[in-house]
C-alpha cells in the first residue's frame, strides 16, 4: 500500500482523555480512533493487526479440534431468565416495537448451551467444541485503560461439552498449552504467567492468563519457584503461599488479563435441561467448560509492552506490512523496488509522500511501529545499497539491493547471511 493512498494521519499529541500507553499510541499511529468511552474504530492499519490476532486465535482453536460458529448478538430476556442472570448490570437492555425486552450479548453461554442441545443426544454426540469470534456488549461501570476495558469489544469464546470430568480435564488442560501459543505467537508469550482465579459460582478455582507489565490494572503474586500466578482473593485464602508447590517466595506484578478459562461443569445444562445417555442407558447433564480471550484487550497488552519513546514496536507476527519502504528523493528507483517487493509477495507500506521531509518520514515510521524500515536515498544508491533497519534496535545495516531477495527469502530473520557496504 502506498501511503499517499491511507486516508488515516499519524498526530503529534495523544488526546487528552486517554491515559493508557495503548490507546494513546494505537490513536496517534492512526490505529484506532475513540467514538465515545469504551468504544473504538478500527482503522485500516489497525484492522490490519486485529485480523493477525484473529487469524492467530482461529489457526490455534482449528488445530484443537474447535468448531466455528457465529451466534447472535440479539439474545431474548427469556434465556437469561432460566440462568438468573438477566438482571446482571452488566447487559445493556432494549425494547423493540413490540415492547419485548432483548439483551445485547456480553457472553454467550445462554446461547450456545440449548443450541448444541438441539444435536446431542447420547455419549456417542460427546465431546463438542465450538467456538465464536464476536463482538460483545458490556455496560462497564467506568470503561478506562484504551482497549483493555470497554463497553463494546470482539472476543473469542470457546464452549466445549462432555461426559465425564476426565474428559473435561484433558480439553481443558489442551487449551491451556493452545493459550499459550496464541501469546506467544503475539509477542506476550514470555510475559504471560497461568494465574489462579476464584471460580466464582461455577467451580473451586478458575485460572486466567495474566500479562506482567508495569502499566497493568490487575495485581498477581507470582510464585519465584514454579512460576504460578495467584490473585489477590485467591492468596489470601491461601494463606499467603502458592497452592501449587506450596512456596512462600511470591513477588507482587502489575498484569493484564488477557485470557480466561472456566470449567463450567452443569452450571448451564441444568438451567437448560442439558442431558445425554451414556454407554449404560442412564441420563445424565453434560459438563461444559468455558475459554475467552479478548482480541482488542490482547492487542492492548501487546502495546502495552511492546513500545518505546518513539512509538509502537509491533511484533512480525502481529505487523500490518512486512517492510515500511521510505523514499528519500529518488521516486524512481524506489517504485520499482516497491513493484519488486510486491512481486515477491511482499507486504510493504510505501512512504511515496513528496511533501514530507526525511525527518518527519522517520518519526512516523517509528511511530507505527512495523519491523522492518527499508530507506532508499542519494546516499544508499551511490554505494549500490538500500539502507535496512529493525524497528527498537539501533544498528544501521546497508545491504546491497542484489542481496535483499534472498533477505526478504529468508523471511527477514536474520541479516548475517547479507554482504554489507559501508
């Protein structure tokens, strides 16, 4: 994409209102632009990266086994009803026409559990794993924190139904090791801890996916000796000592949660008389478990470590190009690069700009934050060269432009394999 063709302009200065590193930066960049407290637009560059998480999150739940599926945001008052959660704060309620109340869908337990009801019947239906990936409503009392809370989001729910707790262990314990492929694919991986979690009503413990980073909401204790993360609730109950190894060495981080995992067990199939047969002929309720992830909110955490004084740092995995290509006065020989680049199938933002200076050109390409920057200028082509610089690290590296196919082949790993001029 060349830039002269992106409607969207980086800005100088963060509005005003927002506090948080992501929304500040994801703003500026031309990410995201804020409607009103707690909702978001997704701009190009920023749709861009959400669709990576998205494709990442449904690469991960594929290979589990999962199921998608794209359920209804419109939920009938009568389905919460047989849950006694209609009256829950956090649904935004409506009336239409007819003066029937609808809720707009914060989660979709009320959904899914009679829809998959419709089609199993005996053990032999057993296990489903079905998951969404969907916008969600939620009348938070003070949205705050960018993309880390807000009132409308998109989030990734995973429903799985079984015969028998075995059954919901192995699955659960397999999305678990799924989770922590997503982060780490995301860049979060090395910061992300399995934090232990109140059950609330559904179960003894749940565990939650926390991200430790400086500008965190949440608060954990982390184990120094198998590095479990408890909440606060949690360790309290505990007696201050981790309820795995039993260690007392904890640590206070700042985190994000940017995951959650519940076992629902009968919660929901007897609300909704959720029965199968088993091998013996004897009816029994299914057992469910429940997994979430927040697409905006991981983008937001992402952000939130990934940055420095001049910008966004994005991850390649998580990147909306490949290569920010910026042509410092010689129109010519850099379109046929870009034309080169794109040939190879190459993603590249083309800085073709004529009415911005070199300094501004850098700014904002720091600014954006994509991996890799490729400069071609009087000075680069004068020694037969295109000058290459990774996005966060300071070296300068001058390739030779007969040298950059088998860098690009090499799908931008490493630069030791490329004959340098200086």
């Amino acid at each position: 994409m060349k830039q002269t063709q992106l409607f969207t302009k980086t800005i100088k200065e963060a509005p005003k209102d927002e506090k948080s590193i992501n929304a500040q930066l994801l703003i500026r960049a031309g990410f995201i632009d804020k409607l009103t407290a707690g909702v978001y637009s997704y701009l190009p560059l920023g749709l861009r990266v959400l669709k990576k998480i998205e494709n990442i999150i449904r690469e991960e739940m594929n290979n589990i086994s999962c199921q998608e599926v794209f359920l209804p945001v419109l939920h009938p008052k009568e389905i919460w009803q047989k849950t006694e959660r209609w009256q829950y704060p956090e649904m935004f309620k409506l009336k239409n026409r007819q003066g029937k109340e609808i809720g707009l869908g914060w989660t979709h337990e009320e959904v899914i559990t009679p829809l998959v009801k419709k089609f199993v019947k005996s053990y032999k239906d057993l296990p489903v794993f079905v998951y969404q990936i969907q916008d969600k409503f939620r009348d938070e009392l003070r949205a705050k924190s960018g993309l880390l809370r807000g009132r409308e989001f998109i989030m990734k729910d995973l429903y799985s139904f079984h015969q028998s707790d075995t059954d919901l262990e192995r699955y659960y314990t397999k999305v678990k090791k799924a989770y922590f492929r997503i982060f780490k694919r995301c860049g979060i991986g090395r910061q992300t801890f399995l934090t232990l979690a109140s059950g609330g009503a559904f179960s003894g413990y749940s565990h939650e996916f926390q991200t430790i980073t400086e500008f965190g909401e949440d608060e954990i204790y982390l184990c120094q000796k198998c590095k479990l993360g408890v909440n606060r609730e949690i360790i309290q109950k505990e007696k201050y000592q981790c309820p795995k190894c039993k260690g007392k060495k904890l640590v206070i981080k700042k985190s994000i949660e940017v995951g959650n995992i519940f076992k629902l067990k009968d919660r929901f199939s007897k609300a909704f008389d959720f029965k199968f047969r088993d091998n013996k002929g004897m009816e029994k309720f299914v057992l469910m478990g429940c997994y979430g992830i927040g697409l905006g909110r991981l983008l937001g955490a992402v952000i939130e470590i990934h940055h420095d004084e001049k910008g966004i740092i994005l991850p390649k995995e998580l990147s909306p190009f490949d290569l920010h290509l910026l042509d410092l006065g010689r129109k010519k020989e850099t379109e046929k690069l870009y034309q080169d680049l794109q040939k190879q199938g190459i993603k590249v933002l083309y800085d073709n700009r004529e009415d911005k200076t070199a300094g501004t050109k850098f700014v904002e390409a720091d600014l954006i934050g994509i991996p890799w920057r490729i400069v071609v200028s009087e000075r680069t082509l004068a020694k037969g060269c295109i000058e290459l610089k990774k996005r966060g690290r300071p070296k300068i590296e001058f390739v030779k432009i007969k040298h950059l196919p088998q860098f690009l082949n090499e799908k931008l790993k490493t630069l030791n394999a490329k004959q340098k001029c200086f």
